[in-house]
C-alpha cells in the first residue's frame, strides 16, 4: 500500500504558500517589480527544500500487509518500509483510526461531515536494518464496527497513522488506508 501522506507538515502550510506565490506573481507582474515576485518565491523555495531533503533522506514509504482486503474482527500485522539513507529513528507513534465521512446534498449546498469514530494507539516495533527501517505494527480491527452517523450512505474508511520523529531530516507522517471488507449483517 502506498503513503497518503501528509508528506511534511500541514497541508495549510503548502496552501498559504502557493496562495503567496500566485498572488504574489499576479501583483509582481502587473506592477513589474521584480523585488515583489523575489518575495513572492521564498516560501515555495523553502517548502520545495524540504521536500527534496526529505525524500533524499527518506524515499517513499509502504505498508506490507499479508491480506488484499481483511475483515472485520480481523488481528494480525502489517509492516511499514521505509527507506532511510542516513536519517535515524528517534521515536515512532501510531494510531489505527476509523473515520467516517458523510456528504449530503448537492451543488452549492453541499455538506460534507467527518467525525474520527474509532481512534487506538498502536505500539510498533521497529527492527534493525541497514539503510532502511522495517516496523512491525500489530493491527486488530473490532469485531463489530464503531458507533457511526445515522446515515446509511455513509463512507467508512480505516486509516493506519504513523508520526516518525527522526534524526538527520524532517519529522514527517504517513498514512495508509487499510483495506477493511464492510461487516455483513
């Protein structure tokens, strides 16, 4: 399974940045002042260095898990692989979390409700490895689902959430989706 990020920091900070620059080449161009656009860049140029030290240091993560899709009840492990060159593991959280989206109507009036209905601390275990880090995270999805909305047409999804504080680059997250088969009733 591939990471869904987020890749470094929140996705507000890369908003505001791209927002800065667009208007800030708008305002720049139009006034033609170069000093205007020069400001405009130095917070992409910083976001764009941290992507490139984070993935020089990191690479891309997965998650290995033995089953395509699991059901509820389900109890076994999953293994986070991550490339590390250089950078070391300081500490490492995780937390296995059901959220459940609900989106009602449509166009303009348009609602869209998130609300985290399940949230478990899990314990991972990383085992030595050189140039990589290989977690193992024991998972147990519950038998009967977490309590949820009172809609029916609601989209249940189960995350995997892993916080890696490191050594040599940027702390950074990554979440995985966890393929869970809807209980049969």
């Amino acid at each position: 399974m591939k990471d869904e990020g987020p890749i470094l920091g929140p996705p507000v900070i890369h908003f505001l940045s791209a927002l800065v620059l667009v208007f800030g080449l708008i305002i720049g161009i139009r006034m033609r002042n170069g000093t205007i656009v020069a400001v405009a860049l130095i917070p992409a140029l910083i976001i764009a260095f941290q992507l490139v030290r984070l993935f020089r240091a990191l690479g891309r993560a997965t998650l290995e898990l033995n089953d395509a899709r699991v059901p509820m009840g389900w109890s076994g492990s999953a293994i986070y692989v991550r490339p590390l060159r250089g950078a070391t593991l300081r500490a490492i959280e995780g937390r296995l979390q059901c959220e459940e989206r609900v989106v009602r109507h449509a166009g303009k009036h348009r609602k869209v409700w998130r609300e985290i209905v399940f949230d478990e601390a899990v314990t991972a275990s990383p085992t030595p490895a050189l140039e990589q880090l290989r977690v193992q995270i024991p998972i147990r999805i519950p038998a009967s689902g977490p309590a949820t909305f009172i809609y029916v047409d609601a989209e249940v999804t189960w995350w995997l959430r892993l916080r890696l504080r490191m050594d040599g680059c940027p702390d950074t997250r990554s979440s995985f989706r966890i393929p869970v088969a809807p209980a049969v009733k």
